[in-house]
C-alpha cells in the first residue's frame, strides 16, 4: 500500500462538477493498493497514517498526530502512484492492484480510520475526480506500509 498525504487547511473532490466529498484542517490521503497487497496491510498504513506526528503543536513543532489534532482526511484512490518511470516515457502502471482488490483495500483504508474516530470524506473510486487542496506548510509526505 502507498500513499501521499497533504497536510491541508482545505481540501474537496467533485465529479461530474458535484461536491462529494471535503474537509476543513486535516489530511488529504491520495491511496494506491499495489499486487498482492493485503487487507492488514490497508489497516496498518491506516494506523500509521492516523498516528503520524506532522500537526504543529503549541510551540509550531510537528508533534501532533491527525487524532491529537481532531482533524479530518480525505481519501482518495489514485493508482498513479503506482507508476513506472524507469523505462521509455509512459509510465507503466502493472504494480497497482486490479480495480476490484484496489477498491476493496481503499474503502478499508477510509474504513479504518473512520473506526479511529477520525471525521472521513472520500472520493469515488475509478471515476475522474477534480480535487481541490490549500496545502498547509507545505506539508507532503509519502508513506508505505
């Protein structure tokens, strides 16, 4: 499992110009589920990305995590992160999960945090999604499980 998450003061997707999803202060999390990933590997990256310490504290010290914030995600799908660069000049996309693995372990993902207590909005997986983030820092990290 891979994602990147941006630390927003904002963020939205629409599809077919509709809202369906937006937060306020919190996490957009871009999520890919590659080959053979598991469903225990979406919850772990799950609980790592909850327990990150990347929110300002009180001092402005990346301390506190998106629980200790009290602040939202906003998960979206994006097999893209599974590209291929290293060879020609079209990434290869074959180290994603097929669409129906890849949906199961993304809705597990936004599942699991939700289950933490952490306020989630998502995108729509496979559609063609217009999203919207104010990146706050900036603040962009990458992170596997």
């Amino acid at each position: 499992m891979r994602a990147l998450l941006q630390r927003v003061t904002e963020a939205a997707v629409h599809v077919d110009g509709k809202l369906i999803g937006e937060i306020g202060p919190g996490l957009l999390i871009l999520v890919c589920a590659m080959q053979d990933d598991s469903k225990a590997q979406a919850e772990k990256l799950a609980t790592r990305i909850a327990k990150l310490r990347i929110f300002p504290d009180e001092t402005g010290k990346m301390n506190r995590s998106l629980l200790d914030s009290g602040g939202a995600a906003l998960v979206v799908s994006q097999f893209t992160l599974a590209a291929d660069t290293t060879r020609g000049n079209r990434p290869g996309f074959s180290a994603a999960a097929p669409p129906k693995e890849g949906r199961t372990l993304y809705e597990t993902v936004a599942a699991h945090l939700a289950g933490q207590g952490i306020a989630v909005a998502t995108g729509q997986f496979g559609a063609d999604m217009k999203v919207s983030l104010v990146n706050d820092g900036p603040v962009t990290i990458w992170v596997e499980a």
